[in-house]
C-alpha cells in the first residue's frame, strides 16, 4: 500500500473510533496504575513520567504493529498485573517492582521465542474465542445501560442519537454519539478539569533490583495473571474476527518494548483486548481489511498521551464515567453481536460455548485470574468433553 493510499484510508470513522479506543484504554485504568505508583513509592513527579513511557511504547508498538499486518492489533499495559501489584507490595522498593517488570517480560519472550503460547492459543476452537469476547464485552453491555439510571438524560440523549445515526448514517453513529454526550457535559458543566498535573514530565532511569523472593512471590503472579488475563484475550479476540493469528510475533515484540521501557516506567507492554474490539467492528469500515486504519489512529492518540503525559491525562479524567461507559458500551455492540453469532452458530458446540460465555461474563476471579481465563479454560473442557460424546 502507497503512502498516498494510506493516509486516504484514515476517515472520521477511523479516527473516532481510535479515540473512543484510547479513550476507554486509559479512563478504564489509569486510577489503578496511580495507586499501584503510590504504593510502590514513586514520586508524584515522576507518576506524569510513567504515563509518558506507557502511552509512547504502546503507540509505537500500536501502530508499527497494525501497519505491518494490517490487522487491528493494540497494545495495552497489564491492568491485572499492576492491580496485583498495588495489592502485594509489601515494602516492595520502586527498584525491586522494575526487577519484575523486567522478569516477567522476559518470561513473556520465553513464551513467544518457544513458541509454546502460540500452539496452546491455536488449539482453541473459534466458537470459544468468539464466546470468550462475547463475555468480556457483556458486562461493558449493562455497564452502559446501568448508566441511564445514574444520568438519565445525558445517556439517554446519546442512545437516542446513537439509534437515530445507526438508522441513517451507521458508520458516523459513535461519532454522533460522542458529540452529542460532549455537547451536553459542555452545557451542563459535567466536564471536571483536573490542573495538578504537569503538560510534560522528565523520565528518570531507576535501577532494577533483583530480589529471589518478590520475583517468585510477586513476579510470576504477575506474569500468570498478564498472559492469562490479557494476553490470552488479546490474542484471541482477533482470531474471533476472523483475523489470522500472529501469537508469537506480538509477544515477542510487546515483551522486548516492555523489558526496554520498564526502568523508565513503561512496566508492561502486552496485547489489547477491549480496545482492539472497538476497532473490529463493522462501524469502524465495511471492509475487514480496512478497518486496521482505526487501530494507527488509536496509536497516534497513544503517542499523544505519552508527549503530554500529565496533560493527557486530565484530559481523559474530565469526562463523567457516565459519558465513558455508555459510549464504550455502543462502539462495543456490533462486536459483542457478532461475537454471540459466531459462539452459536455450530450448534454441536453451542453447549461448550454457552459454559465460556456464562463463566467469562460471570466476573468470577479465582486465584487472582480473572474471569476471561478461566471461561476460556472451561469453554475448552467441555469442548472436549461433548465433542468426544458427539462423535
């Protein structure tokens, strides 16, 4: 693809649709990577700074990524992983923490050097990825309706536009609802600016610490929980969308990013699942093929909350949580419809998918794995289990 033909390949549904990705990326997130920052015992200049290394390795690795394959590939920080953290510091050093963030990113590479997460990911039916998405994206389903009863009429002014420009204009029905929702926080005052923070913060290179007991206490949780819970889904979501699956390629660029920027405060740098849905819809482009452009939008957007840093981010926390979930959960619903088709549609493994869709959508967090793991794992198992009584 010619460089002419690139850039006319961005539309103002690419570029909503990126933004409505980063946007839910980083509203949905960011206070626990503060607390977890906090904890640890990083400096509240240099907070700004881990935000900066976060938004610059996943917008380079977002765009470099979805170019090359032209596929929808984000990349995110592991939100289970700091939230394992900011839980299990225990007088944990701000050095020790960047020892594990390296540890458990270089386990990470291990896994996609050997390709051993490459083979357990392609042994997983479609039915039960497509089932496993489906699950995560309900909750995001009645997040967004659940908002009507906390502001009615702001979410019930953005699901009428929504209804009204799906009817008329589909591809431009986020765009719509997301003006109209900002329209009205402008008019009603709901916009809550938030001026502590620095526009620009410095990174400091902090020294890793290697400590045998917070690796092994701490730094394999943490890789546990980063490649069940948000790899595992990352990767699979795309191959729910019919896109070929890529697991050892983004692992092992995702990590190394990751092992890179984590003395800088990028501690994890793995692969997106709820923001590359946003991107997989049919909203976004008719054409599968083209619908990667959302995604390098979602990327610049990255580059620009790493520049900003601080700024950024009270960009982002001026929106109502009202605003961000309803929106969130209708630039998810042609997902989540299409996913729930693909789980049912093979009614021999309807029974399976079913058990992974219910587990996932159960939030159901055992072991401190969360709920897309073990669906994915239960899903599996009774696979085998009917598919082997079928036959």
């Amino acid at each position: 693809m010619s460089n002419l033909s690139f850039v006319r390949g961005f539309s103002p549904a690419t570029f909503i649709t990126g933004f409505v990705a980063v946007l839910v990326a980083y509203a949905s997130s960011v206070a626990v990577i503060l607390q977890a920052a906090t904890a640890i015992g990083v400096e509240s200049s240099q907070i700004g700074a881990w935000l900066s290394m976060l938004g610059l390795g996943m917008g380079i690795t977002t765009i470099a990524l979805s170019r090359y394959y032209r596929t929808p590939i984000l990349t995110a920080w592991s939100t289970p992983g700091i939230a394992l953290l900011a839980t299990n510091v225990s007088n944990m050093s701000v050095n020790e923490a960047v020892g594990i963030f390296i540890f458990s990113s270089a386990l990470m590479l291990i896994c996609g050097i050997t390709g051993f997460f490459a083979r357990l990911m392609n042994a997983i039916p479609h039915t039960i990825a497509a089932a496993m998405l489906a699950g995560i994206l309900l909750r995001f389903g009645l997040d967004a309706f659940a908002m009507l009863q906390v502001n009615f009429w702001l979410c019930g002014a953005m699901l009428f536009v929504y209804l009204i420009a799906r009817r008329f204009f589909p591809l431009y029905a986020i765009i719509s609802t997301f003006a109209a929702g900002l329209i009205i926080c402008i008019f009603n005052g709901d916009l809550n600016w938030v001026s502590e923070n620095e526009m620009f913060s410095k990174p400091e290179f902090v020294t890793p610490q290697f400590s045998v007991t917070t690796l092994i206490g701490v730094g394999i949780p943490f890789f546990i929980v980063t490649m069940a819970s948000q790899n595992a889904p990352g990767i699979a979501i795309p191959q729910a969308a019919g896109y070929p699956p890529r697991t050892s390629t983004l692992l092992i660029w995702t990590s190394l990013v990751a092992m890179i920027l984590a003395p800088l405060g990028g501690f994890s740098i793995c692969i997106a699942a709820i923001s590359a849905a946003i991107c997989m819809g049919s909203d976004v482009h008719p054409d599968p093929k083209k619908r990667y452009m959302a995604a390098v939008t979602a990327g610049f957007f990255y580059l620009l909350a790493g520049i900003f840093g601080g700024a950024i981010f009270s960009l982002f926390s001026a929106f109502p949580t009202s605003l961000i979930k309803i929106l969130a959960g209708l630039a998810l619903l042609g997902t989540f419809t299409n996913s729930l088709n693909q789980a049912i549609k093979d009614e021999s493994a309807r029974d399976a998918a079913i058990i992974c869709f219910l587990i996932t959508a159960s939030g159901a967090n055992l072991l401190g794995i969360s709920s897309a793991f073990w669906g994915l794992l239960g899903g599996m198992i009774a696979h085998s289990v009917l598919k082997k009584r079928l036959g």
